[in-house]
C-alpha cells in the first residue's frame, strides 16, 4: 500500500509539474522576440505591395485626462509655470517643458510586452514567455529580460475582422464572447484570409463610447477558443477596440485572462488595446 501511494505521489508530481512549468519557445530557449521571429523582408516586402491609396489612418485614441481610466490610475500633463524658460538670447526664444504624472500600465491606446503577464506554479514561483522567471527579470527599475527594446518594427499585413458588421450589428452587446465561426464568418464574407505573420485587428464598435462615460461592466471580446485559432495561424499581434481585446470575463469565469496566458506566455504573441478602429471600418479597410 506505502509503495502504491509513493507511486500515486510521483505520478501526480510529475504532471503537475509539467502543467506548471513552461517550455522554452520554439525559437529557442534565450529567445526574447516571439513571433516577431516570424517577420522578415518577405513579410515586408508583401505588404508593402499592399498599399494603393497612400493614406494613412490613426489607430490611437490620444492621451487626455478625460479617457477611461479603470481602478485607481491616473493621467495628469501639466506645464507648470516653473519649467517654462527664457527668453535666450538676443532673439528672444522661450520654451516649455510639460510635466506628466501617469500610471503607464491599462490606460489608453496600449501595446502588452511578452513580460507585461506571467503565471505563477504551485512552488509560488512566476514564470513569462520562454520560461523567464520572475525572480530573476523583474525588478524594481525595470525588466531585465523581455523589454519591448527586442520587439522591432511591425511592418507587416494587416487584417482588420468586423464582427459588428458581420453581424449586422452597431457594436457586440456587453459580454459577448466572439467565436471561431464568428471569425471564419466575418472573413469569408469579408473575402479575406489570414497568413502567417499577419496581424490582426478585431472590432466590436465598444471603441465608439471612448470618452463619452458610458462604461461597460463586462467586456465584449474574442473568446479563448478563438484565441487559439488565430493562434494556429502563425500570426504576431492581436488589436482589438477593447480594453483586453479577449472578453471579460471569458469563457471559463474562474480563470484570469486567459487569453494573455495563452497570446503573451504560451505564444510570443503581442496585443494592442483600445484601438481606434472605427475609421478603417467605415471605410471598409479589411486589408
């Protein structure tokens, strides 16, 4: 009975250890990029034979202090009497220098790093993309693996999925969680496909409310098993004009974003909130 239960023992420990622990990425175990990896002049080149009309669309919601903000965070730009300077010499120059005080992280126009989430095993133990450990790349000053310094230029396609407009709808209900065949819908009547190394753009019409104070208690947003399908498809961003660009809460209510665990952790692949896609969608910009 004693060699049963030491045998029961090192079976569970093993799998929970290897539910635990994460594996090094498919570009190898120092890897600090993810699926930018899967960007190169190909991509570039591709893309760039895209562009037919030369215009340029603004994706970011700009920086004010009346822009939602969630919990105890902040933005604050001032340009205080005591930092404006001159004038200088004898043709008079004067400047100003502005003051900002903010709560970088969740506010605004954002782009998630592979260390902005990790996970944490059953030892207490915090671990990010590639199997980076918390205790050792975290500090106080800053990361010292995983800095969005190794991400790179995103030049790449780009596939904006109006689900909305799929749907027939002005914008997806509070809580509503997109699916695969809300994806493979909207693409086909969209006449599109999804390439590797592409990046993809998802509305749900919530980024229409932006600064009007109409707050929503539960997100609409892309499911976890949709997440996963994208994932299938090699690409190397998810943006969405939510705030988590997954739903919250998701499909499984006891688990945390689950969707980062499975993009920034598991993946490499990057996320863009609360984007401003509703230009590219009046114009119908789907590639």
């Amino acid at each position: 009975m004693q060699r049963l239960i030491t045998i029961l023992l090192i079976l569970f420990g093993n799998h929970l250890f290897s539910s635990c622990q994460p594996t090094h990425s498919e570009w190898g175990e120092n890897d600090q990029r993810g699926a930018m990896n899967r960007l190169g002049p190909e991509q570039v080149l591709a893309a760039a034979q895209l562009i037919r009309q030369g215009k340029t669309i603004e994706l970011g919601h700009l920086y004010s202090e009346d822009m939602p903000l969630s919990g105890k965070r902040n933005y604050q730009l001032s340009i205080p009497d005591s930092l404006r300077a001159g004038p200088h010499g004898s043709n008079k120059i004067v400047h100003n220098v502005e003051f900002i005080q903010s709560t970088l992280c969740q506010i605004g126009t954002q782009f998630d790093g592979l260390g902005h989430v990790g996970k944490r095993n059953f030892w207490g133990e915090d671990f990010y993309y590639n199997g980076y450990k918390g205790s050792e790349i975290v500090t106080e000053k800053g990361l010292t693996k995983l800095g969005v310094e190794h991400v790179g230029a995103f030049f790449t396609r780009g596939i904006l999925i109006d689900i909305p407009a799929y749907k027939n709808m002005g914008y997806l209900k509070e809580g509503y969680i997109i699916s695969v065949e809300d994806i493979e819908g909207a693409l086909k009547q969209q006449n599109l496909e999804i390439n590797t190394g592409d990046v993809v753009l998802v509305r749900t019409g919530i980024g229409q409310f932006w600064g009007t104070g109409t707050p929503m208690k539960s997100a609409p947003g892309l499911g976890v098993s949709a997440i996963r399908w994208l994932i299938g498809k090699k690409i190397v961003m998810i943006g969405s004009d939510n705030a988590a660009v997954e739903a919250l809460p998701g499909e499984n209510k006891k688990h945390a974003i689950e969707g980062h665990e499975e993009l920034l952790i598991r993946n490499g692949i990057y996320l863009f909130e609360n984007l401003d896609l509703e230009e590219l969608a009046k114009q119908k910009v789907y590639e």
